[in-house]
C-alpha cells in the first residue's frame, strides 16, 4: 500500500501541475516501511511504486501507438507494458541502490537518497521523461536557483525535504507506538545541515525571483506573430486543404493575418514537410511571398534523401529555417537530439541485422534522421535567435550548450558593447499530434519553463496541436495557447536586454556529472564494506 501510495503522489502532479506539491511527499510513504527489509523486497516495492507511476502518467503511450502505428487497442496496450516496465526499473534502482548503502555504512540517508535520486533520474535512459523538476512548473520559489544547478538541483532539494519528513514520521510512529522498528536517528548536525541547504535554496529563490521580475518588468518588447496549424500527423503525403497548395499552404495565409496587427517576426510549429528545401519552386514562392510581407519567418522543414534509383525515401534532415524579412535564408538549423526508434535505432549503424529488424517492426514511422552536428544562432532584426527543435527542450544540458555557443558566437562577430546586443531568445518547434488528446502536450511543453530560468533568457514553444506558450526568464509562462485549436496569435514578449550566460549555461553538465561521482563513491565504498563486513564473518 505504501508503494502504491508513492506511486500515485508521484505521478499526480505530472498530469495536474497544481499539485506540485505532492512531489515533495511522494518518495516518504516507500522510505518509512524499507527498514529492515530485504534487497530482493526493497526492488518489488520500487518496481511496484515505479509501475504506478508511470502507467498513470504515461498512459497516453498508449494512445501515441495507435495513432503512429495503426494497431489495434490490445497490442498497443501490450507494447506500452513493456515500455512501463522498463521505465519502472528507475524507480526499482534507486530504492534497491538506496536501501544497499543505507544498511552497509553508517552514511546518513540525508547524504545518501538526494544524491542517488538526482543521478538516477539525469542518467537512466529514457525516451520519454518524466523528471521531479518538470511537475514544479507552478511552483516558482523552488525553480529560480536552477540557473546555478540545472533542472536536476531541485532532484537533491526535494530528496532532502522528502528524507527530513521520513525522519518526522519514523518519529512520531515510535513514539506512538505504532512502529516496532527503530531505523538509524540522524545526529544534529546531520538535520541542521539539511535544513540549512533547503533553507539557503528558497532564499536565493526569493532574491532571484524578485531581481528577474523586476528586470524584466523593464525590458523592451518584441511583437510575434505565433501559429498553430493543429493538422493531424501522417507517414504519406501531405494533407491538402481547398484553396491551398504548398507554395501558398494555409500557415502563410495566417502569416499574413499576423502581420496586419504588427507581427515582428511569425512563427510556425514542426508539423508536415512543407517542400520549402526539397522544391526549389516552393522555395522561391515562400521568399517572394515573405519578401512582400517584410517579416521575419521561423519554420520546420524535412530535407528528404531518396534513392537515385527508385526515388524512395531512405533518410530525412530535420531543420529549422530562419528567412529574413527581404526574403534571404536567414540561417539553418539541424536537429541534434533524435527520437530513439522513431529517427534512429540506438547502438546500431543502418546496415546490421539489427536495424533491419527493428525497422520491420517500427515499419513507416522510423525513418533515419541524419543528426545535426554543431548548435546555431539566427540573427533577427530584433533578437538572437536560439533555435530548438521538439523533444531536444527536454535536455537541459544540450539546451544550455546552445545557449553558451550562441553566446559565443555572437561576441566572436561583433565589436558592440555587451549592453547594446541584441537579446537572446530560445525558440522551438514541436509537433505532439501523435499523442492525440492526452495530456502528452502538456507534459512536453510546460515544462521547457524550466529551460528559461537555467539560462535566463525568454523561451517560444510553438507546437502544432498546442498549447503554444510564451515563457519570461523567471520562468513564468507570459501566453498560452489553446490545445488543439487552429489559430494564429499575437504576443507582445519582453525580449530585455542581453545578459551573460548564467553559470548552467556556461557548465550544463557539471552538476549532473558530480551527482554522478559522488554516487559511484557512495556505491564503491558500500561495495567494500560490504566485502569487508563478510570477509570478517566467522
């Protein structure tokens, strides 16, 4: 029961952001009754609490294979388990990981849970996350000191919120009577410590939220023109709508809309390929068009390779295109994250038994997506563009290398004093229409909020479906579209002034990478205690 309670109060705030904080509690349930309990228990109660969670928060799996895959309700049912499962063993390793070193060493589980909980989840592989930061979008106190630790900072706080409860609660069972077992009793310094980190983490929290908000308060805006197409997502040819064809597609009548009520710069979601790179016809109409309207055009397009031979499509580039306001290519950029199994097969080049196998099974919708080598910067009339491209606004890290190369490639090629840059914006594309109605969307795009406030720059998530958002560098989301509507919207964004990257920025991965070392510590001296312990048994 304890697990099953865990499970359920870790999942709830990914499908309702105003329960946050039920987060902070989730993990307590499970930590109470692993006393004493044995390795082999301790990993079907993790299973058991990882498999609650991630079949409520994720049932939209679901719904994505049959719409990609056209297969019937119980075999997709059948696929999604398999996925369940493996996605449960984060849990499972972690309560396994955590009850080892807790009963081999005398470290205090203050020490040992936050730091096994922030390695676990910023390394164990996943293909859709679900990470503790990503359920506080709403709750913005606990947010603002990531620009120093990344989203995985919040991992340790709440990892120590959540082992000071469990303390409480072991407590106030024994003094009650309620509980037989005696677990180890933390010494003072070991609370006060504790205490203290949470305390220090909210209070910086206090003083950037305040010193942000009110920067922001007095920047400069940009007016945008942001559109979504909510088109349903298909393997084969474009969709065709009455009145349009791909020269003049139905994103380029709203464009225009956009642009009457002052749009600086339009832009469209990743959706169906819109030719733009692959027929040079539809190129020249868009830059004709554009050109006209003197405005600025951020879109997604496919670049297709085909077979000389019998034109079949063998591989795709997946980019984003930048055309200025007199209609020139503004800037390209290739996505570097790719979908496992649906843009590339992991572990595998595309001529192995393997990856033949595994594109039998997958069929049309994993077509090889060439990857993008080098991050880029589009240079806007108004704004610095940081351009992202889907499920990359899911890694902190590779979001804050784009940061930093933007940064310095933008003082590599200008004399201009810093204050007087051009600001520096974040903008992505999506396309969630293959999750259906589910709250998929949702779970994808607000939590790219997070995004803002490691790097403390605005952020742009336009997706197809919705719900398109606008976030400030606190982290607050400034507009939010509506889900699956078809719509054009004007925004007014407080771009602000340029700022130098915040230290996430300038080291995305240095506070993943030590989490990581001090659990291979924590493991390795539990291993030769462990060793020691039976060396010394008689």
């Amino acid at each position: 029961m304890a697990a099953i309670l865990s499970g359920l109060m870790l999942c709830v705030p990914f499908l309702d952001h105003s329960y946050f904080a039920l987060t902070w509690f989730a993990f307590v349930p499970i930590l109470v009754v692993l006393h004493h309990t044995s390795l082999v228990r301790s990993y079907v109660l993790g299973l058991l609490m990882g498999a609650v969670c991630y079949v409520n928060g994720m049932y939209w799996i679901v719904d994505f294979i049959i719409i990609s895959k056209g297969y019937s309700f119980g075999k997709s049912v059948a696929i999604a388990c398999l996925y369940w499962v493996y996605c449960a063993h984060l849990i499972a390793l972690l309560i396994v990981a955590y009850r080892w070193t807790l009963s081999h060493t005398k470290l205090p589980a203050l020490l040992i849970f936050p730091t096994l909980l922030a390695s676990v989840s910023a390394w164990y592989p996943m293909l859709f996350t679900m990470r503790l930061g990503d359920s506080q979008v709403e709750f913005s106190l606990a947010l603002q000191a990531i620009e120093y630790t990344g989203a995985h900072g919040i991992d340790i706080v709440i990892g120590v919120v959540t082992v000071l409860i469990m303390h409480c609660v072991n407590w106030f069972l024994i003094r009650t009577g309620m509980s037989r077992f005696s677990p180890k009793t933390p010494n003072r310094i070991t609370l006060i410590s504790g205490v203290a980190l949470v305390a220090t983490w909210f209070g910086v929290g206090i003083y950037l939220e305040q010193y942000w908000s009110a920067r922001t308060a007095s920047s400069s805006t940009i007016r945008l023109g942001l559109v979504q197409s909510n088109e349903t997502p298909s393997l084969g040819a474009n969709m065709s709508y009455p009145g349009y064809g791909l020269a003049y597609p139905p994103e380029m009548h709203m464009t225009e809309k956009l642009v009457h009520q002052g749009a600086e710069l339009v832009i469209w979601p990743e959706g169906q390929s819109k030719h733009f790179l692959n027929m040079t016809q539809v190129r020249d109409a868009y830059q004709r068009q554009i050109a006209q309207l003197d405005v600025g055009l951020m879109f997604h397009d496919m670049r297709h390779h085909r077979n000389p031979k019998n034109q079949r499509l063998e591989r795709q580039t997946s980019k984003a295109i930048l055309l200025n306001s007199d209609g020139s290519l503004g800037g390209q950029y290739t996505k570097i994250k790719r979908i496992p199994f649906g843009e590339y097969v992991p572990l595998s080049s595309s001529d192995t038994l393997l990856n033949r196998w595994i594109k039998s099974i997958f069929g049309d919708f994993l077509i090889e997506t060439s990857v993008g080598e080098n991050h880029a910067v589009f240079e806007h009339d108004s704004i610095n563009i940081i351009p992202l491209i889907c499920y990359e606004t899911t890694e902190p890290s590779l979001v804050g290398q784009a940061v930093s190369y933007a940064h310095n490639t933008i003082e590599n090629s200008t004399e201009v004093d810093q204050n007087e840059l051009k600001p520096k914006v974040i903008i992505a594309l999506s396309n969630d229409g293959w999750f259906g109605s589910s709250h998929q969307p949702f779970q994808h795009i607000l939590p790219s909020a997070l995004r803002a406030i490691e790097n403390r720059l605005p952020l742009i998530h336009v997706a197809n479906n919705g719900p398109s958002i606008v976030v400030l560098p606190t982290g607050k989301i400034h507009f939010q579209a509506d889900f699956q509507t078809a719509a054009g919207y004007i925004v007014d964004m407080p771009a602000g002034r340029s700022s130098e990257p915040t230290f996430f920025s300038r080291n995305p991965t240095f506070f993943e990478n030590s989490s990581l070392f001090v659990s291979l510590l924590l493991i390795g001296f539990t291993f030769l205690r462990s060793m020691n312990a039976r060396r010394s048994r008689p």
